[in-house]
C-alpha cells in the first residue's frame, strides 16, 4: 500500500494531471466501448515494442559483416527490418481506426450528457453569460478533451512500450552505458513537474478568448441588420481584431511557458548521447563491448530519446484535455439552482387559487427588484400588471413558471408553494406568450406542434384558425409545411407571434402568460394578434403584462407596479376613481397621446 501511495504521489508530482481521477470520471462514457478502447490500446504494445527490431538488427549485421568481414551479408536482416516495418505501420492504421472511433462515441456521449445539463440550468444561468461562453463550454470542451486524450493516451501507450524495448535493448548491449542513459533520461523528465502550475492561469484565460470569437460571430450573425443599418462594420471589425490580437498575445503566452521543455531536453538528451559515446569509445578500447553493441547502443538510445525531446509539444494537448475534462465534470457535478424537491407534487390542471405572499426578489444581491407582493387571483380571472418599464411587471410572471425563485416570501397555487410541485408539472400548467417568440428553424407545424406533439390534424387546423394564421398559411405553397428559417427569420412579427399564439392553443394550459404579446407589433398586426389573444384567453387564469392600457380595460383586475410594488390594485372604473391615482395618470397620459396622434 505504501509503495502505490508512493508511486502515485511521484506521478501526480511529474505530471500534475489528477489521471487516475480523471479517469475514474470517464470510465462510464469507456465502459459501453471498453473492449474496442482495450484493443487501441493493446495495438500500441507491438507497435512501441518494434522499434526495438531495427536497433537490435544492427548487433550481429555489424559484427558479421562490417568489422568481422566473415560472412556475406545477411540477406534476411534487411527484409525482416521491411517486414516489421510494414507490420508496425499496418498496426498503427488499425490503432488509430479505433482509437478515432471509440473517442467520437466518448465525445457523442459527454456532448449529449453536457447538452442535458444545459436543459435544466435556470434562466439566470444565461443571464450571466453570453453565446460564446455557452458553446465552448458544452460544445468545444468536449471535443478538446477526447482528442487531445485519446489521441496523445495512444502515443504514451506506444511511447512507453517502445522505451521499455529500447532499454531491454541498452541493457543487453551494455548495462553501464545504459545506467548512464535512464539517470539523463530522468532528469529531462524533472521540469514537467512545474508545467501544470505555470499555464494553469493561461489556460483559463484561453478558453474565455476563445468562446469570444464564437460570441462575435453569433453577435454578427443575429445582429446583421443592426450593424448594416448603423454601419457598425468598421467597428466590428476593430472589436474582433483586438479578440484576435488577445488569442494571438495568449498563445505566444502559453509557446513562451511550454515551449522551452523541448529545446532544454534537446541540450539534455544531447548530453546522454554525447556521455554514451565518450565512454562507450572506452568500452569499445578496453574490449567490454563490440562495435556491433555500441552501434546497437547508440541507435536504441536515438529512438528512446527522439520522442522525448519533442514531449513539450504534445504536453499542451494533454493538459488541454485534462483541463477540459475537469471543466466538464464540474458542470455535470452542478446542481442546478432550481429543481424539483424531494418527493415534489404534481400539479393536477385544476386549481382555483394563486397566491404571492410577500413575495421578494433581487437579481443582484442586495439590489431589490420585488418588495412584499401580495396577491390573490382566483381560477378564470384575468389580471393585468402595468405600470412604467423597469417596475418589476415580468419579474413578477417570471417567478410562476419559476424561472427563477423567490428570494423569500412565497407563491402558492391552492396554498401549496409552488417549489413543492414538480418543474414538469407546474410548466406543463402554464403557458407563456412573450414580446418576442423564439421560433425554431423547421415548418410552421413544428413550430406549432410543440405545444402538443400528440396533436392531430384537426386540433391543429383549429389552433391556426384560432390564432388568426389560417388566410396567411393559404397564401403559402407549401402551407404548414413551409420552412421559416432560423429564429422565423423569414416571418414577419405579426406572423410570428401568431405561430405562438397557436403553439399556446395546442398546449391548453390553464394558466395564461401574455408578456407585451401585442407591444412590438403595428396597429394592424396588432388587431389580429389581439383578436387571437382574445380566442386564446377563454377559461383560462390570465396574466397580462400590458404596455398599451387600452388592452386591458376589462381585466378582472389590473395591478399597478411601481418600483417593485403594488401601489394599486382594482379594475378600470375603481382605479379611474382614485383622485391622483397613477393608473389614472398612465392612462390619460396615453389617451392624450393618442388624441394627438390622431
């Protein structure tokens, strides 16, 4: 036990790569493949071990034939040198076969294991980060991480083996000369031990420069017509040409910490080479070895220390992937900020109350964004939130769904607190209708079926012609079927908000979100999407976020957000009542506007 302890603490101290943890951590994405990784691995045996074959050819071919002069030359030594040769390199297209093979299933299943993980993170989650960071982070790291290891795991393979076979070859010819050559051989193996620690922080800030270039190109992508329309092009190309010039600056950084292992074991080894020729001359004088040992000596020793000279160049890769690997398993070992409970509830589609009792919230800590909300809504109301922008209105509809929790207070749906209930659940009972809808790239079905993807073709006919979409897929050729680009780019906003509209009605759930469904839209897209809305709220709990208050005069009740909060709560003709009321104030305000606009 102590002599393990000991030699794994040496590892750990030469390389600093936490292997054996690491490895324990990868072994469930190895397991389903195990018996081809072995077969990659038990390849490498005999091709390090014939490197041996040449260097140990040469013995007898020098004694024989070249100092002897007593036998022809062996015509056998050549051709069994091709021979080995061409095994050699018969089994590294094998190796490399399955090796490449069974690292894509690794990376496949870390990939969809990563992206499962991006599933459940909360929405403050994104709030933190940009694109980029989100893409190498559950994309990139994965890739790094199988091929740098798998990749340089074979090389070390067949480089341990092949060393192992040389130095059998270095004690056969001669046993001092090869004392002489294992003390070089460690001693140019000593720097590594400070490698980790000296690009550990460079590393980092690599993969920070790298996920910003991912971000620019996403940025340009989604942002084209904004940067078009102010012709930003100049400045774009500035800010991506000091991203460039950071990676650039990190990678001369990280050539700088690691590239001077190479050329210091290149003097190194040259001094193992030059000590074996100095005193293997002496040997050689003194009659102790042959010429055919010591040739066979030097040229084992070239192939042992060849590889290590060039070590510092496949280290990076190595300590890449160790440094994504445990990057991944971080965040496949977080735990998401909201989750189900133990032994959660399901919530059943009936209810008949919600509750925000003193509800408080902050996105930054100690920056307050809801203070003390209290409210109740009954089964079928419709509740309206308004108030001036930045009062905490979708903050509020935000906490429902849960994308994100309450600092303290509670809401309650049938005096049970919503975190009792499963995500599933609670989400499969609340429908969200947003200011701008994401879409998916594929058809206007799809887009519509995810809302129910059991729908058949009646209930979708009836979504579209509830949401208003039925003359507009007439007057398209491939109708439902038709391909709507990325984001519904080739959709108008009108058009977009009612696919989701009809997504909404597909899902028919009970409580209804409505987030300035309407705000972004002309006056004419805004009828029509209203008239759909209108469809869409039939029995249904409905929170409506509302810019434009002449939406929401006949809300059940309409609730005035101010500074995170309620400062008043009634229906239309209750709050217009309120002498200096700001329901009052926000809404001759706007009905002012609208007599001037007119």
């Amino acid at each position: 036990m102590l002599k393990n302890k000991l030699f794994n603490d040496t590892i750990d101290k030469i390389l600093q790569l936490r292997f054996v943890v690491n490895y324990r951590r990868m072994w469930p994405y190895v397991k389903p493949f195990w018996f081809r990784a072995l077969c990659s691995m038990l390849i490498c045996i005999p091709i390090g071990s014939l490197d041996a074959v040449i260097a140990l050819a040469l013995k007898p071919y020098m004694d024989l034939v070249m100092v002897e002069k007593s036998i022809a030359s062996p015509w056998y030594i050549p051709l069994g040198i091709v021979a080995f040769t061409s095994i050699q390199g018969g089994l590294k297209y094998l190796s490399s076969y399955l090796s490449t093979w069974v690292g894509g299933k690794i990376t496949n299943g870390l990939k969809f294991d990563m992206f499962k993980k991006l599933l459940t993170l909360p929405t403050s989650f994104y709030d933190k980060r940009n694109s980029g960071d989100v893409v190498f982070q559950f994309n990139n790291q994965a890739d790094i991480a199988c091929a740098g290891l798998l990749d340089n795991l074979s090389v070390f393979t067949q480089r341990i083996f092949s060393s192992i076979s040389l130095v059998g070859v270095l004690f056969y010819n001669s046993w001092q000369l090869a004392l002489i050559a294992v003390a070089v051989l460690g001693c140019a193996f000593a720097p590594v031990a400070k490698l980790q620690k000296r690009i550990k922080s460079v590393m980092n800030k690599t993969v920070v420069a790298d996920a910003s270039i991912i971000t620019a190109y996403n940025e340009v992508f989604a942002g084209n017509k904004t940067i078009t329309s102010y012709n930003l092009s100049q400045h774009e190309a500035g800010k991506f040409s000091w991203i460039l010039k950071n990676v650039f600056n990190l990678r001369i950084k990280m050539v700088q910490k690691t590239q001077w292992l190479s050329p210091m074991m290149h003097v190194i080894v040259s001094v193992g080479i030059a000590a074996a020729i100095g005193y293997g001359s002496h040997l050689i004088m003194t009659n102790r070895i042959t010429s055919g040992n010591f040739v066979s000596f030097i040229t084992a020793l070239i192939l042992l220390y060849t590889p290590v000279k060039n070590i510092g160049n496949n280290l990076n890769a190595v300590q890449f992937s160790f440094f994504s690997i445990e990057r991944i398993f971080e965040i496949l070992d977080s735990v998401p900020e909201i989750r189900n409970r133990e032994n959660a509830k399901t919530l059943s589609r009936e209810h008949s109350l919600i509750q925000f009792k003193d509800v408080c919230f902050e996105y930054v800590p100690n920056v307050p964004v809801l203070k003390n909300i209290n409210l109740d809504i009954k089964k079928g109301e419709t509740v309206a939130l308004v108030g001036n922008s930045g009062g905490g209105k979708t903050t509020i509809v935000n906490l429902l769904p849960r994308f994100y929790d309450v600092k303290s207070g509670a809401i309650l749906i049938d005096g049970i607190d919503i975190r009792d209930y499963t995500l599933e659940s609670l989400r499969q009972n609340i429908a969200v209708v947003f200011q701008d809808n994401f879409l998916f790239s594929g058809t206007i079905r799809e887009n519509i079926l995810l809302g129910n993807e059991e729908a058949t073709d009646v209930q979708i006919q009836k979504a579209v012609e509830m949401a208003y979409l039925d003359d507009f897929v007439a007057t398209l050729k491939e109708g439902l079927n038709t391909q709507i680009g990325e984001r519904g780019i080739l959709l108008s906003g009108g058009q977009k908000q009612r696919v989701a509209i009809a997504r909404a009605f597909l899902k028919n759930a009970p409580i209804l979100i409505l987030d300035e469904a309407t705000s972004a839209l002309d006056n004419k897209a805004e009828a029509i999407v209203q008239k759909a809305i209108d469809n869409l709220m039939q029995d249904k709990t409905v929170f409506v976020i509302a810019h434009r208050l002449s939406t929401v005069q006949n809300a059940d009740k309409i609730v005035v957000i101010n500074q995170g909060k309620i400062v008043e709560t009634g229906n239309h003709n209750e709050l217009m009542k309120i002498e200096n009321g700001q329901y009052k104030a926000l809404y001759e305000m706007q009905f002012k506007k609208q007599e001037t606009a007119v």
